[in-house]
C-alpha cells in the first residue's frame, strides 16, 4: 500500500509541475488588468484564509516561532512572486520559467555563502555549464553578441533568490517548537499582506475589488490553493530530492505551453541555452542528495 501511494504522489508532483508550467501563461494573462501586487494579493491572502478556516484551532495554539519563521517565510515568498510577476510584463513565458528554476541551483550557494556549508567540487563545476545556459538565453546571437537579457530577466533572476531563500528558511527551522501548517498558514497571510502595503505604496491605491476573470481564478484556486495543499501532502509520501527534481521539469512545461498557446518562438541559442540549464538543475539535486546521504550514514 505504501508503494502504491508512492507511485501515486508521484504523478500528482508531477501533475503540479505541470499547474506550476500552466502558471505562466495566466499571468501573462492577467498582468494586462490587474497590478503584480494585486495579483499577488488574491492569491496568497485568500488561500491563507481558507488554510485559516480549516485550521483555525492548530493556529490559536501557535507559538512565537510558528509566527517569526512564518512572517519571515511569507516576506520570503512575497518577493519571489512580486518579482516574478513583475518580471512577467518584460520577458517571455519560455524565458521566465528557465531562469525562475534557477532557485535550485541557489539554495546550495546561499548555504554556503550564510551557513559555511561546504560546496562539492561536482556542484562548482555545474555552476559554470548553468553559466554557460545563461550565457547562450541571453543572446539572440552569440556571434554578433545581440544581448535579450532585460529588465524582465533580471527580475526573474531575484524571483529565483526570493524562492531559493523561502526554501533554505523552512529547512533551518526543524529544531524550533513549530507545526508546518500553521507556519503555512501565516506564510499565505503574510504574503498576501505584503502585497497589499505595497500596493497602496508603489501603486498607490487600494486592491481593486472588480470582477475576476477567468485567469486569475485559476491562479487562485489551481495554482496556489491546490497547488500548495497538494504539495504538502505529497511531501509525506516523495523523498524531497525526487519532488524536486519532478517539480524543476515545470520549465519544460512552461516552455511548452508558451510554444503551444502563445506561439513564441525559440532560437538555437535558446535550446542550447535551456539544455544546459536543465542539465545543471537535475545535476545539482543529484550531487545535493548524494552529500545527504552520506551525512547521514
């Protein structure tokens, strides 16, 4: 039963890195009417009071770390999302979703740069062929040397730190007095309250109440409702490493359904660049679960 609940969850993280590929292109969609924040605002915020209903009674037992970590981690998640919103209005689907999955190439450096975690020689020499990948995306021509790197980009670029930070927060906190859902809860809260002061600072007026349409619906209730609550069951059931090796392949689904939908065009440079990058990814999880096990035994 256990083996066939394994079998299971691993289709639904697959199914999420789909929904997470899917994301992209209702952003891109809804980016023309709402604010990045508002956007922001809808999703997390609502989801934080549907995971507040359900788990009202857990939360009025939280203690001061369930709140500090989990403010921190909604500070965590709101820059990554603002940034990757943001960067959506600059940059193509294709694009973002390639250098958003860079956060896993990260959380190894950030832990050696805040925590004097130790960098394998295997996982340095993977950061040059992930530089190579973004050497060749962000030239229409290398030849000629036509930079498409963009404000977009770089935006995209702080997403990927944003998220990498997120993650390195919930993997330090393990030996404090916390529950993972009320830390989930908080974070969703959080998040959406960011969004809202800086609406009413960068955009400089309220959230706008007016009818939702169709893709932000979906954001809201496919990509980060299901999408969370999904993820944290799944967590129980699918060794870390392997979900996240699943969960990285939403850049090939974004790419995908860009192609499809969207009808952008990819270059040489572009699928060389993204090859790359999608080798160093799986690489990187691969020598990261490898120096686990062997801390382990």
């Amino acid at each position: 039963m256990v083996g066939f609940k394994k079998h299971y969850f691993l289709f639904i993280v697959l199914a999420l890195a789909m929904i997470r590929g899917s994301s992209y292109l209702f952003i891109k969609d809804v980016i023309t009417v709402y604010s990045p924040f508002e956007i922001v605002f809808f999703r997390f915020f609502l989801t934080g009071i549907v995971l507040f209903i359900f788990y009202r009674k857990l939360l009025a037992k939280a203690t001061k770390y369930d709140v500090i970590f989990g403010v921190l981690a909604g500070l965590f998640l709101f820059s990554a999302f603002a940034f990757q919103t943001y960067g959506l209005k600059y940059t193509t689907v294709s694009k973002q979703s390639f250098l958003t999955s860079l956060y896993i190439v990260l959380i190894p450096l950030l832990n050696f740069v805040f925590f004097k975690e130790k960098l394998q020689k295997a996982v340095v020499a993977v950061f040059s062929l992930i530089l190579i990948g973004l050497f060749f995306i962000s030239f229409d021509n290398v030849v000629n040397l036509e930079l498409s790197f963009n404000y977009g980009d770089f935006l995209t670029l702080l997403c990927a730190f944003g998220f990498a930070l997120n993650i390195i927060l919930i993997s330090k906190i393990a030996k404090f007095e916390i529950h993972i859902m009320n830390i989930t809860t908080i974070q969703m809260l959080s998040t959406g309250l960011f969004a809202f002061i800086f609406q009413l600072i960068f955009e400089k007026e309220m959230i706008s109440l007016q009818s939702m349409n169709f893709s932000l619906i979906y954001l809201i209730l496919i990509c980060t409702m299901l999408n969370f609550t999904l993820q944290n069951i799944s967590q129980k059931y699918v060794p870390a490493h392997i979900m996240g090796l699943i969960l990285s392949t939403e850049a090939i689904f974004g790419t995908i359904f860009a192609v499809i939908f969207l009808e952008e065009k990819l270059n040489t440079n572009f699928i060389i660049g993204t090859i790359l990058i999608t080798a160093g990814v799986v690489l990187v999880q691969f020598f990261e679960n490898k120096k686990e096990k062997q801390s382990l035994n």
